[in-house]
C-alpha cells in the first residue's frame, strides 16, 4: 500500500473515530467493544442494512437500551464476516499509534529547540553589553519549557488511549473468537464452519487441494433428553464434542452444526482417508461410558453416533457437499446406527 493509500486511510479512520465516540456519549450509549463495533459501522456506512435501522430507531426517538444495542450487534455484526472486527480493531490502533508518532516527534522537536536556546543565553550572558538580548531568550525559553511541559502532557494522554486501544482491542479479539464459538460446547459453531468450508472451496479451485466432509449425528439423542432431561443432554453434546476433538489433528476441524449434529473438515483427506477418520470416531465415542457425575457414578451407558462422508467435487458448492454428506448419515441410521456411510455406497439416482 502507498505512503499517499496509507494517509488516506488514516484520515478516514480519525475522522470516524471522532464522530462514533461522540455520537455514542450523545446518545448515552456504553463505550463497549460491541457497542463500538456498531457504531463504528454506522459511521463508516459500509453497512446499509444497519445503517437504515438505526436511522429508524432514530428517527423514532427511541432509547438505546442495552437489549437494543445487543440486538443490533447480534442482527447487523455477528453476520459480518468474522475479519471484519479485526479490521475495526486494526484501524483504531492504526489511529492511535500514528498520533502518538506525530505528537512524539513533536516533543523531540520541542526539546532540542529548548536546548539550542538554553545554548544561546549563555554566550550571549558572557556579553553584559547585550544583558537585554540575554532576557529576551530566557523569556523564550521559560515560554518553550511552558511548550515542553504541555506537549509531554499531551503525550502522556495519548500513551494511555493507547493503553486503553490496547485493552479495546483485546476485547475485540475475545468478541471475535466468542462469535465463532459454541456457547454450549466450546468448540466451533455454524458460522465457523461455513466460513472454514467457503475457505476450502475456494483453495480447491485455485490448487484442487482436496478436502472431505463429515457430518455426525448422535443416536437417540431425543431419548437422552427425554429420559434425563436437558442438562443430561447438554451433557452428552459437550462429551461428542470433546471426543471428536480429540480424534482428530493438525488442520482439520470440528464444528457443531446444530442440535445434535456436528460437522468435520478434513483438509488434504481423500475419500478412503476420511471414511478411516469417520469410523475412528464412532469407535472413539463408543467405547467410551458416559456417568452422570463423579459421586454416583451413575451409568447413562454408551453412547453412539453415525456419519456420513463426502469429498469435494468439481462441480461442488458448500451445500452440494453437505446434501451428499447429509445422505450418507440418513443411510447410516436406517443401517442401523453406530456406523459409517460414505457418499460411494449410496445408490445412484
């Protein structure tokens, strides 16, 4: 990017972070990471959508409570992509150093002209026959110490919105990671994965990098929450999710894509490699008992899931994979459960 891109940039993004904070004071809305990120957004008006909802809240006169605000960050920014919060944060600290380079430099400047006068009194002090020279450059160095002394002021204040950048974008990046995150489970959600899935295809038909796909169901799930309740339910959604974590590695990644359904990307895994990850798993979740809590060490007993396997296509987007994957777990389960079909035994239409 050019010097002359780069300045642009910058001037862009002071002059939207000088009318979001106001604007957010006016309104009596908390300066939080998520709040901010709306708000920014507004400013920006990169977002239509959000922009014409607020202006009709607006127009409304209508508060900005907290369970508006919520509403508007999980309506508007959850369905931004996830790079966009990164890149809020990026511009604010872009902001905020830029400054501190500029009022820094200016200190520095200050302080050497400080000195050179300071160098100036004394010689012309030596001279008594110009004692009035000698008191015009103390008063100029007693104003330029006033100078000095506002500068490192301000640059102390800058130092600490740093600081405070700091922290904000931190929250950022843990807002970030939380929306690409299942609250329940703690490992990837839905979004994650389409945005993981949409990243695959596109290495496949720039390089025709392979991947695959698993989609795992558990079985009977419906009866575990019948018969112990939703947190017992709960329960075995966080142990599925943990034990497919743990059986796979490097790349691939695990997501749950709703109810008791979960997904697996297999990156550079071709068919035959993703069906031996798939039938891995059943065998992992199954040989492991499930107690309901370490004191009685009550038996749920086994619990199982079955799984349907694809593998990219030419041909494929992400819903294509997914129907053929999907078809697989269906023929799985009317197989009798606790198995893999991949998208090769199906039969042909």
């Amino acid at each position: 990017m050019s010097d002359e891109n780069k300045q642009r940039e910058l001037v862009q993004a002071v002059k939207y972070l000088r009318l979001t904070i106001p604007r957010m004071s006016n309104l009596e809305i908390p300066i939080t990471p998520e709040n901010y990120t709306v708000w920014y957004e507004y400013t920006s008006g990169a977002n239509l959508e959000l922009n014409k909802a607020v202006d009709d809240l607006l127009n409304s006169g209508m508060e900005f409570t907290s369970e508006l605000n919520r509403e508007l960050y999980d309506t508007y920014i959850t369905s931004l992509p996830s790079g966009k919060l990164v890149g809020v944060q990026g511009e604010t600290e872009l902001i905020v150093r830029n400054l501190l380079t500029e009022i820094k430099g200016m200190y520095d400047g200050t302080q050497s002209f400080s000195s050179a006068l300071k160098s100036s009194q004394e010689e012309l002090m030596a001279n008594p026959d110009i004692s009035s020279v000698s008191r015009l450059v103390g008063n100029l160095i007693e104003e330029t110490d006033k100078v000095k002394k506002t500068n490192a002021a301000m640059e102390q204040k800058l130092i600490t919105m740093k600081e405070e950048v700091d922290v904000l974008k931190s929250d950022m990046e843990a807002l970030n990671v939380a929306a690409l995150t299942d609250q329940l489970t703690g490992i990837s959600n839905r979004r994650a994965f389409n945005e993981e899935i949409e990243r695959l295809l596109k290495s496949y038909k720039n390089s025709s990098q392979l991947f695959s796909l698993l989609i795992i169901d558990i079985d009977h799930f419906k009866q575990f929450n019948d018969t112990h309740g939703h947190t017992v339910g709960d329960m075995v959604l966080t142990f599925v999710a943990k034990m497919l974590k743990k059986g796979v590695k490097g790349t691939d990644s695990v997501a749950r894509y709703g109810g008791e359904e979960f997904v697996v990307l297999l990156p550079d895994t071709d068919y035959d490699g993703a069906k031996v990850v798939a039938q891995l798993l059943v065998d992992k979740v199954a040989q492991t008992k499930l107690t309901m809590n370490e004191k009685e060490k009550k038996s749920l007993g086994n619990v199982t899931v079955s799984v349907g396997v694809a593998l990219i296509s030419s041909a494929d987007d992400a819903s294509s994979i997914v129907e053929r994957a999907d078809r697989g777990l269906y023929a799985a389960k009317e197989q009798g459960r606790n198995r893999v079909v991949g998208e090769k035994e199906l039969p042909t239409e």
